[in-house]
C-alpha cells in the first residue's frame, strides 16, 4: 500500500500529470483489523494515508475492515444476495460455486 501511496504522490509520475490521482480513497479488506488507538491495524493504515493525503491531494479517505464490510452487508442484504447470485462471487480456496461463503 505505501508504494501506491508513494506512487500517486509522485508528481513525476505519469498518473499524477495526467490528473489521475484519487480525491477520495476507501481500502476495502477481508481481514479483520484491530482498532486499538494508534497502534491497531485501523489506525496504522489511517496514519500512513495520512502521511501522502496533501501529496496526494486526498480530500477524505475510509478503510474498510471485515467487521466493517460484514456490518454493510447486514444492513444491506439485497447486496449481499446480488454477489452470492453472481458467477463472481468470492469464493474460500477448495470451494465450488455451490458452496459460496454467505
């Protein structure tokens, strides 16, 4: 994540002369991250994007855990059923399309 960072930050780079650097950023993970303050996963993350966000130009940023992902799904089932139903759909390694996780 920090060489993206780095990258989008770098005004040499070919992304960042053609106006292709994020306002907005949301790092969505299936990992579950601690939220301890300042030394948990939520707040490590934070932090670094911070560190690049006036480089960048970021104007507001999110990261996105398991529990916060799960929580979204639960308020919001009708998205949930829409990726179980699609050929797309996440799938544990071993797993056949029948026995996508829910």
């Amino acid at each position: 994540m920090k060489t993206e960072l780095d990258a989008w930050a770098d005004p040499t780079r070919r992304r960042r002369r053609d106006g292709r650097a994020p306002q907005y950023l949301i790092l969505a993970t299936n990992v579950a991250l601690t939220a301890v303050p300042r030394t948990g996963g939520k707040d490590k993350i934070s932090a670094l994007i911070a560190e690049h966000a006036d480089a960048i130009g970021l104007k507001d940023w999110r990261v996105w855990d398991a529990h916060q992902i799960k929580s979204f799904l639960d308020v919001h089932p009708n998205v949930a059923n829409a990726v179980r139903g699609s050929d797309h759909a996440p799938r544990r390694a071993g797993q056949s399309a029948c026995q996508r996780v829910g």
